[in-house]
C-alpha cells in the first residue's frame, strides 16, 4: 500500500507491503526488509539480521505515538485513497496557524490584541489548568489575526485559543 | 500497633502507604472520589471508601467526608500522605477530637513551622541561620516594594501558607514585581486559601539541600542526613539524590545538628525535612522551611539508609520508640529519583492529561519504582500531574547514573506526554554528570541543551510501524463515504475479503 506519513513536520511518501512474517518498504530511496512480528497488539517487533527493534504504537490525536529505543515519535499517516485523510494533509499546509489550548482549563488573562505583530515565543492568552498558570506561545512569528477567548473563558483541549497569521 | 488504618490520599503515596500497612499486618482502607474509584490505590487497599466529586476540595480536602469514612469502617488511625491535607492543623486537630491517631506531628508543631513566618522565627530560636527577609507577612505592595529596594534585587515573594513551589516567585528587577506580586497572590489564595506572601534576598547559585529528620514520643529527635533537591523547574523539584553530589560528611553533621536543633525546639513527632539553601561557593546554608510530613522524595534516603519511613512514622504514632538511634545510621551507596510528571518537557512542562494507552515500567537491580498509575489509568485534570517516581541505586553516583539511564530506556508510557525525554538527556548532560547542581540548574539545561536529532533509520522505523497498524486497524476502502454499519455474516466475510485484497495493494 501507498501511504504519506508526517513524522517532525516533514512529509515522506512509503510503500509499505506485509507479507507473512516479513515487512518491506520504501521511502524515498531508501529501502527495508525486516522480519515482522507482533507479540501483542500495537507491539511490532523488527529483526533486520540478528538487530532486534522493538516499536510500540498507539492512536494519540487522530494519528499515532510511535516508541522506540526510549524515544517518542508522533506519525500521522495519510492514505491517499480516503478523502478524510486529504483533507487533514491541507490543514497542514496553510498559512494560518490555531494556538490551540492542550488541555481543559480556564483562561485568566489575554495578553494581547488582535491585530498585533508578534514574536515566535511572544505570551498571547494564559490559561490555568491542574493549578498552574500557563502562558501559551506563539509557535511563530506573525500577526494576530484572532483572539477568540477571554478572560474567564473555560476551554476544552483542542479548543481555539487565538490564530496567528 | 494498629489493626485498621485509613489512607487519607491517592496516587503513589497512597499505594506506598498501602505497601507499608500491608508489611505490618495492618488493614489498608482507601480513601477516593468518584473519578478515582478504578484507580491504583483504590485497587490495591482491603477497603475503600467513596468521599466525594471529582474535585478534590469535595473529596481528599473535604475533612467531615474523610473523618466519617474513617469512623464508619472502624479505623484506628488517618495517615494524611503529603499534599492534600497533610499539613493542615485543623484537619489533624479534628481526627485527634473525633478519637483518631493522626499519623504525623503535633498540630502545635505543624502550626508553628506551617507558616513560613513562624518558622523563621523557631530556626533563629534553635541558633540556626535564616535568608534575610521579612519576619511577618507584607500587608501591601508598598511594603514589598520598599523591602526589596532594602534587600536589593534579585528578591523571592513566597506565599506564607506556601509549599511545592506554588505562589513562588523570582524577581530580578523592579519592574517585575507588580505583576510577580499579583501573580503570587492570586495562586496562593487558590492554592493555600490564603494569599498572605513574604519577601526574601534571593542567594544565587543556591543548592537546595535537605535534612529528613525523624523524631518520637520519647524525646528522640535524629536526623538521616541529607537530600540534594536542587533540579527544579517552577520551584518544584523533578529529580532527588542522597547522599548530595557534595558529598562531605562533615557538612552533612552541622546540616543534621542544625535540623535536629529545630526538631527539638517544636517537640517534633515523625517524618519531617528540614529545607536548606547551601550557598555553592561558601558552603553556607541558610534554613528555608520546614516540611511536616513524609516528603514525596522519602525513597532516595530508604534505599542508601536501608530504613523504611513509613513503618517509622506508623510505630512512632502508636507510641513506640524510634527503631534506631543517630549513631546506628549509615549511608551506603547513592540514589536518584526522577518524578515522572504527565507534563510535556518540550512545551515548559505543560500538564497533559489523558489515558495512559500502554505502561511498561522498568525493573532490575537497583530500581525502585513507586508508581500511581496501571495500563489504561486516566490521568486527571483534578490532581497533581505526577504519575510515578523511578528511583536507582548503586554503590557510587556514577553507576547509579549508568543504571537511571538504562532504566529510563526501559520505561514507556504511552498515551501522555511526560517527563521521561527530559529525563533521559539530563542523564547524558555533563554538568548532571559532574554534579554540578544549584536550582538554575534546568534554566541553564535548556540553554545549552542541543536537540540530538534522531538517525533517519528510526524515523523510518516510526513511519513503518504506525502504517502497519494503521492497516491493522483500519475498515476497507468499500464501506468509508457511508456510515453503515456491516452486520451478518455475509457482510463480514466481504469486509474481511477487501481488507486482505487491500492490504497487499
């Protein structure tokens, strides 16, 4: 199967093709053959010879949490032939960036105007959640185009704090 | 000692307090609210009891809900864990009145080194050195301003019913300190209900050492040395050694003597540590504050002491003496302990709550894992973020490093963000390595810190793995664009058909 995945905000092309025991895939020119097993689900067990790579996947934020050798990756895989999977891969890609809140909380304070130049890193609206105040950042430098909270506000995660452009 | 003893917390204190009454034969009874009823403390007790909501002012602070659950099943005692209401006189006040054991000290001592003000005042009574600061609280931000311009910059506002760093705040000019000042008030009046702050100089380059002290019914007061807790990040700390890299016994004497002294000017009873700022240069230490109660780090100073704490603090409340006197204390080896926080490291330790998908924690010589959490716990909104604490020990500080970082490889968590990425690179850090500590240390960290990228193999790997399962899981092409749902048997098998067909396309 033809999939895209993003992994580090960089998109790769693969072919991946399970047969049996072994896996092969392609991405970009780089090529793999590995023996597969899976000692319980979402285990995959790599043997490329006698190297044992041990990868553990789980769904995380309608993509996957990939560990592996104490690292964690985020993988969000876009298969071409659904139209779902499309339209996320565009999200992607706009010139319009959602500072989103990470988890439910109350906003206390907003700490600047729509319209406003910012810095990458500048505070635009602090949120308390488990206690703790928390300024969240822009991810980069821009233009406020949209505060849509304030002061008081609860918020679920996901929910849109401001949108930078 | 008691029969029958209510827990009166969750998470991993309450699992190690669990653990302690099991060793000695005694009834665990948990306490927990209604998001908690699956949760690990609840599971591994012989009883528990429903205390309330979800919101931990309705349940583990709610004081009447917890002394009925206590009386309702016939306990003898409440161990209060830290946290929640573990320093709270009143509440010890109240299981004493409803004919209770509290498990820890005197609501008098508590009281007195409760407040931050009131236990300055017994430090410079005990003959032992304080920071310069204010003696009473600031009635204004006039006073505050005009007593830092006194001491000078850089200053520390410090909420007066404060601990764990909350309504804590640094400020190094005096255009900072408005916003410091409202900013600490308001999260020390919803921390601590009580917004009352104090003003301190600030040391630089301070290590932030600390001496568990222990003391009886009969007059005994001792000391097990010394906890090093100088990586911090808001003012809390993540990780914890004994003995401190420093390393210097007779240090460790005039820290214990001094930590002593003040144990014995409050009539102290139980578990308790002794807060220090060390200056680096001088090795001067100056008392910061004392904690009345078992400190979340208690496990560094088991494993290099061979003592258990818990089984103290429980003889200790049921009247017994101390099991051991100053001079039969040893320190052997070193430990560390890391507290796995559901916190992302990358985005300055932003709570990230959720369900934890897969756990596997690590094992092996000299680890010691204490943890809250099972496979599939949700971790809350409403309580602290702190999932489990991983602790090591070895015969020297180096091998101790050596086994974190093999234990940190082993330990997975999936599902939640937490603070084992982090973890991992302060293992490798050279300053870490040469102990180089004061609590600017992960100020500096991530200054200096270079994101190792990781080899492209693993990233293919990642992408391999994640398609894989992603085919495992997913419904063939034929049915998406429509909600139905394939019931009987007929539609089954041609699914089945289609996902066989597509996954070799």
């Amino acid at each position: 199967m033809k999939l895209k995945a993003v992994i580090d905000d960089r998109e790769e092309e693969l072919t991946v093709q399970v047969d049996g025991g072994r896996v092969t895939a392609e991405i970009g020119d780089r090529v793999y053959d590995l023996e597969l097993r899976e000692p319980e689900p979402g285990s995959y067990l790599f043997f490329r010879d006698a190297e044992v790579l041990q990868c553990r996947v789980d769904k995380a934020d309608g993509g996957f949490e990939v560990n592996l050798r104490g690292r964690k990756y985020a993988v969000t895989i876009i298969d071409p032939k659904r139209l779902r999977g499309g339209q996320d891969a565009d999200r992607h890609h706009h010139g319009l960036t959602e500072i989103t809140a990470p988890m439910p909380g109350k906003v206390v304070r907003v700490l600047i105007e729509a319209g406003a130049s910012i810095e990458k890193g500048s505070g635009i609206v602090v949120v308390e959640a488990m206690k703790m105040q928390n300024k969240m950042k822009s991810p980069r430098a821009g233009v406020v185009a949209a505060i849509t909270v304030k002061p008081g506000d609860t918020v679920n995660a996901g929910d849109v704090l401001a949108v930078v452009e | 000692m008691f029969r029958k003893v209510l827990i009166a917390n969750r998470g991993e204190i309450a699992v190690r307090l669990i653990r302690g009454c099991h060793e000695l034969g005694i009834t665990a009874v948990a306490i927990y609210s209604e998001a908690d009823a699956e949760s690990l403390h609840v599971r591994v007790a012989d009883e528990a009891v429903c205390v309330g909501p979800a919101a931990s002012t309705q349940s583990y602070l709610n004081i009447e809900a917890i002394i009925n659950a206590a009386k309702s099943i016939a306990a003898e005692a409440i161990h209060p864990g830290y946290g929640f209401l573990a320093e709270n006189a009143d509440f010890a006040r109240a299981v004493t009145a409803a004919g209770l054991k509290f498990i820890g000290p005197s609501a008098e001592a508590m009281e007195l080194m409760g407040s931050k003000t009131s236990a300055r005042r017994v430090a410079v009574e005990s003959g032992v050195p304080i920071v310069p600061g204010t003696v009473d609280a600031l009635n204004s931000f006039e006073e505050a301003r005009k007593t830092a311009e006194e001491f000078g910059y850089p200053v520390m506002l410090k909420a007066a019913a404060g601990g764990g760093g909350k309504g804590m705040r640094l400020v190094t000019s005096s255009d900072e300190l408005r916003s410091a000042f409202e900013t600490a008030q308001t999260e020390a009046g919803a921390a601590f209900g009580d917004s009352a702050l104090y003003l301190e100089k600030a040391i630089e380059r301070p290590r932030h050492i600390e001496i568990q002290v222990f003391g009886d019914k009969h007059g005994n007061v001792v000391h097990l040395g010394e906890r090093e807790c100088s990586i911090q990040r808001r003012h809390q700390k993540v990780i914890e050694e004994c003995p401190s890299p420093i390393n210097d016994p007779e240090l460790r004497r005039r820290m214990g003597e001094a930590a002593v002294k003040i144990g014995q000017t409050v009539n102290y009873t139980g578990a308790g540590t002794v807060e220090f700022l060390l200056s680096d240069a001088t090795h001067e230490f100056y008392f910061l504050e004392m904690n009345t109660r078992l400190q979340v780090e208690h496990p560094v100073t088991e494993l290099v002491t061979g003592l258990d704490l818990v089984r103290e603090q429980f003889r200790v409340a049921a009247g017994e003496r101390l099991s051991f006197t100053q001079d039969d204390v040893r320190w052997v080896g070193h430990a560390i302990e890391c507290r796995i926080y559901a916190e992302d490291p990358s985005n300055n330790f932003f709570p990230s709550p959720g369900t934890i998908t897969y756990l596997r924690e690590p094992a092996g010589p000299g680890i010691r894992v204490d943890s809250g959490v099972a496979n599939l716990s949700e971790v809350s909104i409403h309580y602290d973020p702190m999932i489990a604490k991983l602790a090591v020990w070895a015969r020297t500080r180096d091998e101790a490093i050596e086994r974190l970082r093999r234990a940190l490889d082993e330990y997975q968590v999936s599902g939640i963000t937490t603070t084992l990425p982090f973890f991992r690179e302060v293992a490798l850090d050279e300053e870490f390595v040469a102990g180089k500590l004061d609590t600017g240390f992960i100020a500096r960290f991530n200054e200096r810190r270079k994101v190792i990228e990781p080899p492209q193999e693993q990233l293919d790997l990642a992408m391999i793995a994640a398609a894989i399962d992603y085919s495992r899981h997913q419904q063939p092409v034929f049915v998406q664009g429509g909600n139905q749902i394939a019931d009987g048997r007929w539609k089954m098998a041609g699914r089945q058909a289609g996902l066989r067909t597509w996954r070799k396309s």
